[in-house]
C-alpha cells in the first residue's frame, strides 16, 4: 500500500490509477474540491480497500495486478449502484462495450479529460444525477 | 505578412520563471509543497524551461499536468500544439521577430476571431495582436513553450528550398548544407 488516506463525514472517492503524477494531481485536485479521498495504484488493493463508504469509484484498465476489468467486476458484484467512472486511454470499441457490460457508469478517455473536467464529472454524478 | 509598422514592438511583458512555474502549479493543486522540498533545488534562479526539466525528470508531474495548471491559473484554454499544429500559412501571418519576443503562435481563425496560443500570458498581447489583426477578436489560449517554440520551425523555408538557397549564393555551400542537414534531422 502506497498511500492512503481515511477520513470521515465526507463524500468519499476512490481511484485506481497507476501513473502516480495523475494520481497524485488527481487526489490533490479533488481533495481541494472537499472530497475525501482513497488513492491505490493497483487493482487488487482497488478491490480490498473499495467498502460501503465509498461514493464513486475513478478508475483505469490498466493497473497492476488486477486489471480495471476485474476491479469493475468485483466492485459491482458488492455493490450496483455506486457510480464507476472509467478513465483509461483503451479508446476501442470493443473495450467500451466490454466496461459496459461489466456496469461501468461512464466512460471517459483520460487523456482528453483535464483534471477540471474529471472535477465536473465527479460533481455530477455525486450530486447533480441524483 | 511583415507587420512592418508595427507600434507596440516596444511593449516589454515578464517572463515566466523557473519559480513562478512551481507556485503556479502548487497554487493549482497538481503537486504539494512537499514534494518541491523533497526536490532540495534553489528554484529561486532557475529559468522556466530549467525547472520544466526538472520536475519533468523527477517524475512528479508530467507535461501534460503542467500545461493543465498553467492554463488553469492564467484562465485561459489550453492550446495544444503538438496534436493540432496550426498551418505554416497562418503561423506566418505574424512577423518572427514579434512572434518569437512575444512567444505568441496563431493557432486557429475564423471569420470573426483569431486564437493565439502563448507561454507567457498577459493582459498586454491582445493590444498587441490586436494591432496585427485588427479587425478581428482575439482569443488567447496557453501552450508550453517547447510547444510554441517547435511551431517556430514553421517560419523556415522547407528542407529542399533552403538548399537551393545555399547553392545559389555558391559560397560556403559544403558546410551550410551539412549544417542544414543536421537542423533538419534535429527539428
């Protein structure tokens, strides 16, 4: 475990993401924003440290150990409401189709997503699709 | 177009340091203070492209990270000029000279408006581009300077015109073909 961090009372996010300086801006940006945040960069670590204080789920295809795949899979068989936003730079159809089949909420190409726009993304589905 | 008279060739505008770009992009969330320390370098005299280095080799922010802070914190867009190169055409429609003090490059234009990608954002360039095209509204957007720096390479003639060149003007030519050789490979 890299980092984490545990706070309560707040809204709670969770990332997955291996390329630790997004991570790190991710975590910062919205920690900024009020957000308490889990950052893990690996997959499985995902899958443990994800509980039912989590509020929304950021995460990649790609990471370590378990892929995003698994991770969406595990995470929606706890729990199918939670949003799961995925952020990955697999930009082909068949990977699209695939989170989607799995209960991904929304879809999203990371490297076309500014952190001010992933911001947005979060607010809305945390507070403005309810 | 030459922009030859030019009235507000004197307008100086403040380089961005090495140490500006730090606290830019802790200001905006994208790195901590810490990690800065961590560092244990002097930012104090260091240039932006020193710093840009720096944290870029130190793995903790990326290009792309701080192309998102600076244009966050300047309230502009961020232009990209690697993915999108605007046309040599357009690029020259600013004089070099004025484009390179400035570090301004067009980026795109319409009908009505013209978007300008610059390192170094100030109040000051729309009068400035303004004054070159006059009769259109001006949308400033933020690129890295290695980026407005490459679409500088835009002002040289091709590879094969600046040969002709050399070997029109028949002196020197072994050497400043050699020379053009290897800026072209290095470009």
């Amino acid at each position: 475990m890299d980092k984490i961090e545990k706070l309560d009372n707040k809204r709670k996010i969770l990332i997955c993401e291996d390329e630790k300086p997004l991570a790190k801006a991710l975590e910062l940006k919205l920690r900024s924003a009020g957000y308490d945040i889990l950052t893990t960069y690996n997959g499985r670590e995902a899958i443990n440290l994800f509980d039912s204080n989590i509020h929304i789920v950021l995460l990649d295809l790609i990471v370590p150990e378990i892929d995003g795949f698994g991770v969406l899979k595990a995470i929606r068989q706890k729990n199918k409401e939670i949003p799961i936003i995925i952020l990955s730079n697999l930009g082909q159809p068949e990977d699209k189709l695939r989170v989607k089949d799995l209960g991904a909420t929304a879809y999203y190409i990371k490297s076309e997503m500014p952190l001010n726009k992933i911001l947005e993304i979060v607010n809305f589905y945390l507070y403005d699709s309810k | 177009m030459q922009n030859p008279i030019f009235k507000n060739k004197e307008i100086e505008i403040k380089e961005i340091t090495g140490l500006d770009l730090v606290n830019i992009i802790v200001k905006q969330n994208y790195i901590e203070q810490d990690d800065i320390d961590d560092l244990q370098v002097d930012f104090s005299d260091k240039s932006f492209d020193e710093a840009y280095t720096i944290l870029i080799s130190s793995n903790i922010v990326t290009s792309d990270l701080v192309g998102q802070a600076m244009s966050e914190f300047y309230s502009l867009n961020l232009f990209d000029l690697k993915s999108f190169p605007p046309s040599t055409d357009l690029v020259k429609k600013i004089n070099y000279d004025i484009a390179n003090k400035y570090k301004i490059v067009p980026f795109a234009e319409s009908k009505m408006e013209i978007f300008v990608a610059t390192s170094n954002p100030d109040e000051k360039l729309i009068s400035i581009i303004k004054e070159i095209f006059p009769d259109k509204e001006v949308k400033l957007g933020y690129s890295l300077p290695n980026s407005i720096e490459d679409s500088f390479l835009l002002y040289k003639n091709n590879f094969s015109d600046r040969i002709s060149e050399i070997v029109s003007k028949g002196e020197q030519v072994v050497p400043d073909i050699v020379k053009e050789i290897f800026e072209d490979a290095l470009a």
